[in-house]
C-alpha cells in the first residue's frame, strides 16, 4: 500500500508571490507590496522554489511536494511573526530596516510566541510574501497546495534592461565556485552542471557564453511561461496579475489598486512614502534609484538627453559587444519586437 504525505491544517491565511525573471524589477514591486495592510516583509524563498522545481522534474511525488510545500509557507510565516526569519542587515533591500514598518518587526523579538502564534495569524490575518525566480511556469502545486488562497502578480520587462543583469549573473556562475551561493537546482550531462530549468536545451546552453546562456533563458522561459498560463495554469488565471514594468513606473495607481484588490486590503500611509522612494511615478523608463546593488547587476544611468528609444539602443550595444552569434542577436530582437508590440511600448 502506497502512503500519501498529508498536512490538513494550515497556519497560511493568505499568499503573494512577486514573481519574475531576474531583471524584471522584482525588488521595487516587493517593497511596495510589502507596504499594503496585512502584507507582510518579503521573503526570498529558495526552499519553495526547488520545492517545485524538484516536483517539475518528478525527483519527488505531487502529494509530497503539495506536504512540504505547506510546511514551509507556514513554517515561514510562523517564524516571521515571531521574527525568527526576519532580515536585520540594514543595508540589504529585504531588510526590516528598508521596510516601513521596522518598529512592528523589532517589537515581535520581544512578544511571546510559540503557541501564541496561530491565535495571532487568526486574528492579524496575515498576508505571506514571498519573491521568486521563474516561479509561475512550476507554480502548480503551490496553487493546489492553498486553494483559493495564492496570488501572483508576475512582472514582464522589456527584454534588453533584463538582459544586461542576466548576463552579469551568468557571467559570476561561470567562474570558479561561482555556483556555491546559487541555491537552485542543477542537473549534469557531460559531467558539467547547469540549472534545471535550461534542461531542454542544456547543450546549447553549456556551449554558450554568458550573454548567450542569458538570452537562451529568457527565450525559452517566457515561452514556457505563456505556454502554462494558457494550459495547465488556466484555471488560476483569476489570481494571476501580469505587470509590464513600464507602464507601472510611468502611471502605477491602476496596478496599486488592482493589487490591493487581488488581496483584499488596501494602501496604507507608508505607500506614497515608498513610492516616493522607489521614484515612481517616473517621467522616464529607464530613471531607476541610484543604489550601489544595481550598479553591480549592470545598471545603466538613464542619459537626460536621451529618449527611450535611445535609451534601448545604448543598451543594445552593450550587449552586442560580448561576441554574441548571429542566432543569439536574432531571438533577442525578435523578443524585443514581441515585446514592444503586445504590451505597446515605445510605439
């Protein structure tokens, strides 16, 4: 007889996942979600993505992924009320020292805990936020795992910006024990390693360079992505939010309340002081915060004497001049040309 892992009850009243390719400007998206009522400080959560990446590849059984994955949203969210799982490097963007509400996650340290907590979650219901990689294409399970109580709000960006910080990310994997801080599943052919997610295509993808193996991942991810949100995810499609970033940074009221809508709360007082922050609105794309952590993924200073239009050609040419293929400089562009005309950008 086959033993099925089961969790019946559950400490999770609420779950928002910011979910993107890296590059998309998760981060900005995370910290004002995070300032909604109810919404917690974002967590960055390896754990459930290999989690789903181990159930895509069928490494572990459906209803033991749909266990663990229960165990450690409530496990995350026991401990975040407690502070446990709190981020206190005050110079890390996921820190409580970046969040508005620093005081309520200080003054956790010191409530009592423990069996007090599920009362709490009963009472505060909160709302667990997590950030995550590529996640939607995997999320299934995550969906099954607390029906009727997930969202995604998955952010979309202009190809060329999310490439030039792929390509810095794959350029420090390809060193020597570039991989060790990288907290994902891999795979082996040939003896050499390479992330789960490039498995259909893991050859091309160890021959190629590391502005090539980036665009390789873009290419295919967003293709699998829209793929599954047609099929296996349909049914979700409701709880599924699609942002392009830049209609968000250019007018981002629309999508605040259609955020806070999706989750059944609303702005709370530290909003307008973290847009500010974040410098949304904008009056250009490309007028990203000057933060140190974005100039080492590649950030490039928006030019006030350049258009958008200019803006997307500089950045062009940074990337050309890695020795790129013909092949790899043709799916780029044609995903730039897709790009701009779906979502009617720089048109």
């Amino acid at each position: 007889m086959k033993i099925h892992s089961a969790r019946s009850e559950i400490l999770v009243n609420e779950v928002i996942f910011t979910d993107g390719q890296p590059g998309c400007g998760k981060t900005l998206f995370a910290s004002l979600i995070s300032t909604l009522k109810r919404v917690e400080l974002y967590n960055f959560t390896a754990e459930i993505e290999n989690i789903c990446a181990l159930n895509y590849l069928k490494k572990i059984d459906h209803d033991a992924a749909i266990s663990m994955l229960k165990i450690q949203m409530d496990l995350t969210l026991y401990e975040l009320m407690m502070s446990r799982r709190v981020n206190f490097r005050p110079t890390d963007l996921s820190s409580a020292f970046q969040n508005p509400h620093l005081d309520k996650y200080i003054q956790r340290l010191f409530f009592k805990g423990d069996s007090l907590v599920p009362n709490k979650i009963i009472q505060n219901k909160p709302i667990l936020h997590c950030v995550t990689h590529n996640l939607l294409s995997y999320s299934k399970p995550i969906f099954e795992s607390f029906p009727g109580k997930v969202s995604f709000i998955e952010i979309i960006r202009h190809p060329i910006y999310q490439v030039i910080q792929q390509s810095v990310n794959h350029k420090n994997w390809m060193k020597k024990n570039g991989t060790a801080r990288q907290f994902h599943i891999y795979l082996k052919y040939k003896n050499k390693q390479y992330p789960f997610w490039a498995k259909d295509y893991s050859s091309e993808f160890l021959k190629a360079n590391h502005v090539e193996r980036s665009i390789l991942d873009m290419y295919y991810m967003s293709r699998l992505t829209t793929k599954n949100k047609k099929t296996i995810l349909s049914k979700y499609k409701k709880n599924i939010l699609t942002i392009p970033f830049e209609k968000f940074v250019i007018n981002p009221y629309p999508y605040i309340d259609k955020i806070s809508k999706l989750l059944g709360t609303s702005k709370s007082k530290s909003t307008l002081p973290e847009m500010i922050k974040q410098n949304v609105p904008r009056k250009k794309i490309s007028d990203s915060i000057d933060i140190e952590i974005y100039k080492r993924y590649g950030l490039q200073k928006s030019n006030p004497n350049y258009n958008e239009i200019q803006e997307i050609e500089l950045r062009k040419k940074i990337v050309y001049k890695n020795n790129i293929k013909d092949k790899y400089r043709n799916m780029l562009e044609e995903m730039i040309i897709r790009y701009q005309n779906q979502h009617k950008i720089l048109l």
